[in-house]
C-alpha cells in the first residue's frame, strides 16, 4: 500500500506523458502517403494518444473520448471487403492500444459497474472490427479470423483484469486506513473520556479539600466555644469565689474575731469553688478528648475496647489490622465508632452491637451493627451526614444498609494512609 500512496502524482504524469508519446509514436511506420492524406492520420493518431494524459483524473471521460475516436475507426477506417476506407485519416493503427490503458484505467479508478459496462463495450467493439475486417481476408478467414478475435477479445480482457485488480489493492489499502483511521479515533475518544474523568476527579477532589477545611474551621469555632461558655465560665466563678474568701480571710486577720456567720459563709464558698475547680477540669479532660481521645495514642484496637466497655448497651469487638493506620485514619474510624455507637444507643431499640475492623488491599474495613429495629438514613446536617463528609475527606466511603425492621449494618471503609 505505502509505494502506491508515496509515489508522486508529478511522476505518474510524467510516465502517462512518456506513455502518451510512445502510443503515438508506435503508428510512426503507418503514416504513408502524400502530406494531404498523412497528416489527418498522425493527428487522429495524437489525439488518441492524449487521452492517456487525462485518464487519472477523468478516467470515465477519457475512455469515452477513446472509445468515440475507435468507433469512428471502425464505422469509417474500415471497409468490409478490403476496398479503401472512405477516410484515411481514420484507419485503425497501433496508437489503437491506448483503448486498453484507458479500459484499464476505467478498471482501477471507476466504480467496478462503469468499468464492466466499459469491458463490454470494448469486446463489442471487437466484434463489429473484427466483422467489419474479415470479409477482406476471404477466402480463407477460419484461422486467422479465430485467432484475430482471441487476441483482440484476450487482449481486452487482460487490460480490464490488470485495472480491477489495481483497484482491488487500492480497495484494500483505503480500507486499511480507514480502519487505521477508526482505531486512531477510538483511541482520541478514549484520551478524551480519560481527561474527562480526570477533570472530574478534581473538581471531586477539590469539593472534598473544601468540606475538609470547613470541618476543621467548624470544630474550631466549637472548641471556642465550649471553652467560653463551660470552661472560661466556671473559672470565673472560681476566681470570684476565692476573691471572696480572701476578703473575709482579710478582715478575719484584721483583728476583730470571726463570727459563726463568716465561718459559714466562707466554708460554703470554699466548697463551691472546690466543685468549680472539678467541674471544670471534668469539662476540659472531655473537651480535650474530644479533639484527639489520648487513648488512640495506644492503638485503635485499644480506643475501640474503652469505647466499647463505656457503651450504654454489650458491644463485641472485633479487630484484626496487622499495622497501624495513620493517626489521621484511626481518629476518623474512632470518631465514626463513637457516634455510630451513640446512635445504636439513642435509636436503635439494640440489644447488642459488634464493631469490625478488617484490613484489606491496605484499605481499613470497619462495621459497626446491631440487632435493633432499622431505619437508619443520612439526614442533611445529621450526624451520619457528618460521618460521610469525614470519611470522604481522605476518599473514604460510608453505605447504610438499614431495612425497616433490622439490622443495621454501617460499612465504612478508610485507606490505611492519609
Ligand atoms: N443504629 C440505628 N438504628 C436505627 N435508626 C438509626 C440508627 N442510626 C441512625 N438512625 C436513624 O437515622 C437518623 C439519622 O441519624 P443521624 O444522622 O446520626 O442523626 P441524629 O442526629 O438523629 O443521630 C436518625 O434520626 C435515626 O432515625
Ligand atoms: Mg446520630
């Protein structure tokens, strides 16, 4: 296929121009006669010729010149009984042979209906000559006359074979490029859906960044005001209350002796401010265990067994991970238990719950269920909602599988690496 197509079209003109020369230079040694009568045939002879020039381009209309030119040959060049031709110019010479470079022709770059119409009207026309020139060779026209038509008829037939079959490779060449053609295309759509799926992936990305942030700047905003409201509260209590007792300590040293009164009274702020103090630091051992429980320091498994062991309702735990996630993941599964927990306790109606941690491919598998009525569904702001968003900070996943009537079964699944 690749000389085909590589050969330049300035060559093949090249070689129909050397082709067209040597046609009508072939009936060179048939121009006889007086300039009068020899001229008209050497330009009947360039005319065939030349319509080799055209026959790429316009093969259907070159063969048709061809073929008008050599049916005038054969109504007037040829005369039946081998008398003179009523004109000269137009006797059948050699250049002739351009009828079959053009059927040929026809043959390779027509569609094959056209050139099959054209092969018949060659043999056709071989007939009528053959006709037309027989009666001249009497009286003996068996051989010669079965030989003139084998050849004209074989000739033809030839050329004709030699144009399809040209045509047949072109055929196959254009369909290899198309499909070479289809497969490039396939393989554009593919690049194309790929990037698509990129793109997506970082818009998705980009989403989940944001969410993150905004969970991080919420849990702030609460840690603030838990400290303000609980924390920063009490403590001012506090230190009023001791401000107090100082005062009465005061004037108790002034001089004058206390009364049973102010004993009381600074008894009883004493033990005010001792409750505040407790309070306070119950307050803040929760609000600090909120933000990172120090018993995830010693392992998942070992958070997941206190939570267990603190649950309103008999937990089974059940965890085998060979290696410890990345701090980041364990607190996301801790927090994820707690809640999930807290929920089989508040909606559940659960006699009991279990709590699996599997890895596998890396990726860290955990399912909290339980025994109670169903129902569980992730609510815009709810704290399953929540849990969602978290796992899907670090490309996690969560899936409900809650039918009325129970179990509830919540899977999460975490990479083992943030
Ligand atoms: N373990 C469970 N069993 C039954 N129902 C549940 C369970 N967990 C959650 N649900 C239901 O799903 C809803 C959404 O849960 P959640 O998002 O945690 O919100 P909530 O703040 O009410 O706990 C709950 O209101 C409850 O009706
Ligand atoms: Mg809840």
């Amino acid at each position: 296929m690749a000389e085909m197509h590589v050969w330049p079209r300035r060559d093949l003109r090249l070689t129909d121009g050397v082709l067209a020369a040597a046609l009508f230079a072939a009936s060179a040694g048939q121009w006889h006669g007086p300039a009068a009568t020899r001229l008209p045939l050497v330009a009947v002879s360039a005319l065939l010729a030349a319509t080799v020039l055209p026959r790429r381009r316009y093969p259907a209309a070159a063969f048709a010149a061809g073929t008008v030119i050599a049916a005038a040959q054969i109504a007037f060049g040829l005369q039946p009984g081998g008398a003179a031709p009523s004109a000269y110019a137009l006797q059948p010479t050699t250049t002739d042979l351009v009828i079959l470079v053009l059927l040929a022709t026809l043959a390779a770059y027509g569609p094959r209906r056209i050139s099959v119409a054209g092969l018949v009207v060659c043999l056709a026309g071989c007939v009528a000559a053959i006709m037309r020139w027989a009666p001249a060779h009497q009286p003996s026209p068996g051989p010669s006359l079965f030989a003139a038509a084998l050849g004209l008829a074989g000739l033809t037939l030839a050329a004709w074979v030699l144009g399809d079959s040209v045509a047949y490779r072109y055929r196959r060449a254009y369909y290899a490029s198309l499909e070479e053609r289809a497969a490039r295309l396939e393989a554009e759509r593919n690049a194309q859906a790929q990037l698509a799926a990129a793109a997506e992936r970082a818009r998705e990305l980009q989403e989940r960044r944001a969410r993150a942030v905004e969970d991080s700047a919420a849990r702030l905003r609460r840690i603030e005001r838990d400290l303000h409201d609980g924390a920063q509260v009490r403590l001012t209590a506090l230190a009023m209350a001791l401000g107090e007792i100082k005062e009465n300590l005061g004037a108790a040293g002034g001089g004058a002796d206390p009364t049973a009164d102010d004993a009381a009274r600074t008894r009883m702020l004493v033990a005010a401010a001792h409750q505040n103090a407790k309070d306070t630091l119950a307050e803040l051992r929760d609000l600090a265990r909120g933000i990172h429980p120090p018993v995830l320091d010693r392992g998942l498994g070992a958070a997941l067994s206190m939570l267990s062991e603190t649950s309103a309702i008999p937990v089974g735990l059940d965890v085998s991970i060979p290696e410890r996630p990345s701090p980041a993941i364990e607190a996301i599964a801790y927090f994820c238990a707690a809640e999930l927990l807290a929920n089989v306790a508040k909606h559940g109606a659960a006699s009991r719950a279990t709590i699996s941690v599997i890895e596998q491919d890396g990726r860290l598998l955990m399912n909290v269920t339980d025994d109670g009525g169903g129902g569980a569904r992730l609510v815009p702001g709810g704290g399953l909602a929540g849990l969602l968003e978290r796992v899907q900070t670090v490309d996690g996943s969560l899936r409900a599988d809650s039918p009325p009537g129970g179990p509830t079964v919540i899977a999460i699944e975490l990479p083992g690496h943030a």
